[in-house]
C-alpha cells in the first residue's frame, strides 16, 4: 500500500470521526463518500495495491482514499451485491420507476441514446465538409460535444477512416484540431485494441495521419516510464 505514515494517521482519524458517508464494496472496488471541506467521491482499487481515486485536489491516495480503506477494514461496509439483489427481487415497474427517477435525476439521458445514429451524424456531417468551408466548425463541435464522450472505441476508428475517404485536407488546421479532438480521446483511453486499429490505419495512410506519430511516440514515453 503506497500511502504516506501521515495520511494513514490522518485517514483513521476522518473514519473515527464518522466522515466516512458510506462504503461500498462492488466487485475488486470500494466505493463511498467521504466528508472534508466537501463531500468527495471516493473509488478504492483492491487489487492495485489499494489505489485510491478521490475527487478532492490530491486526488489520488490521499486521506479520504485511506478513511475508506479504514471503513473497509473494520468491516464497516456494505457489499453492493445485497443492494442490487433487493433490487432484483422488485417487481418490474417498481424497478422502472427508480430507473426512471435516476435517469431524470442525474442527467443519465446520453446513456439511453442511439449511438449508432450519432456514427451516422458524424459521417454525415463529414461528407459536408468539402461543400461548405465553415461545416468543418459544425463537425468540430459536434465531435467536442457529443461525439467522443459518446462513442465506442470502434466509432472513434470508423469516424478516422471516414475522414480520409472523403479526402479531406489534412495539412489544414481545422482538419488537423478535429482529428486530435478524436486522438485526444483514443489515447486518454488507452485501449490497446484500439490503438492498434488506429496504427493499423496509420501504417496505410501516413500521408494523411501524419500527426499520428506525434501521438504514438508520447505513448510509447509514457508507456515505459510506466514499466520502470
Ligand atoms: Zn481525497
């Protein structure tokens, strides 16, 4: 466990006092809330050395992960499985109703939406671009805002291949800033699949994704500053 001596001593003493909301354990995770100057979102990684993810400033490892560790510890937890099982026993309309109450109360929408047809908007808006100069500025926001928090590994890749089909001018830098909006979002990912699709691609067409290989020897720094 790689916490300081300090954040353990100060871990426990945030779980002695009850700032611990909850915690959780779903699969190899904890989950939970923990209160300090705010109330921060807490996700404990047992099988990484109890990596802890927060949402305050530090946000890794810090008092608030350890406070959780200290409740999961003392057996001060609560399996997820219990909770989804009482779910389960419900009746269906029972179970939509709090599905729908989530969905409204969260903002879930975007879970719920076709996918599919957002891929065909994409490509749509693509065949646009050599018709109308300002339709790549379209495309640009539409991929910022929809499309990559939307789309699946497999979109991402498709909407590249798409873009090369239309024969797009990839040497002009509203071209070049849409595809890294998409490449921003592979890499962020790190799905190696993936990645190799995309070199799969780039092998092909070097001319066109010539920024590629800026990404590529990034990844491959921080891939074996990582293995050290
Ligand atoms: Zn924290």
């Amino acid at each position: 466990m790689n916490y300081d001596p300090k954040i353990i001593e100060r871990g426990k003493l945030y779980y002695r006092n009850n700032l611990v909301k909850y915690c959780i354990k779903y699969k190899n995770f904890l989950f939970g809330e923990v209160v300090g100057s705010d109330t921060y979102k807490v996700k404990v990684d047992l099988d990484n050395n109890y990596f802890g993810l927060c949402t305050c400033q530090y946000k890794y490892n810090c008092k608030h992960a350890y406070a959780l560790i200290e409740a999961y510890e003392n057996n001060n937890y609560v399996d997820a499985e219990e909770i989804f099982k009482e779910i389960e026993d419900k009746p269906k309309e029972e179970i939509l109703k709090i599905l729908k109450n989530l969905v409204v109360k969260y903002y879930l929408w975007d879970e719920f939406l076709n996918t599919d047809s957002l891929l065909n908007k994409a490509i749509g808006l693509i065949k646009l671009i050599p018709l109308e100069r300002k339709n790549i500025y379209t495309f640009k926001s539409f991929l910022r805002n929809q499309f990559v928090k939307n789309a699946d590994d497999e979109e991402l890749i498709k909407v590249i291949d798409e873009m090369i089909r239309a024969d797009l001018d990839f040497n002009n830098s509203d071209i070049i800033e849409a595809l890294t909006i998409i490449l921003d979002e592979i890499f962020r990912r790190e799905n190696k699949e993936a990645i190799k699709k995309l070199i799969n691609l780039y092998r092909k067409h070097k001319k066109e994704l010539w920024i590629v290989g800026d990404y590529l020897i990034e990844y491959y720094d921080n891939y074996f500053d990582y293995e050290d």
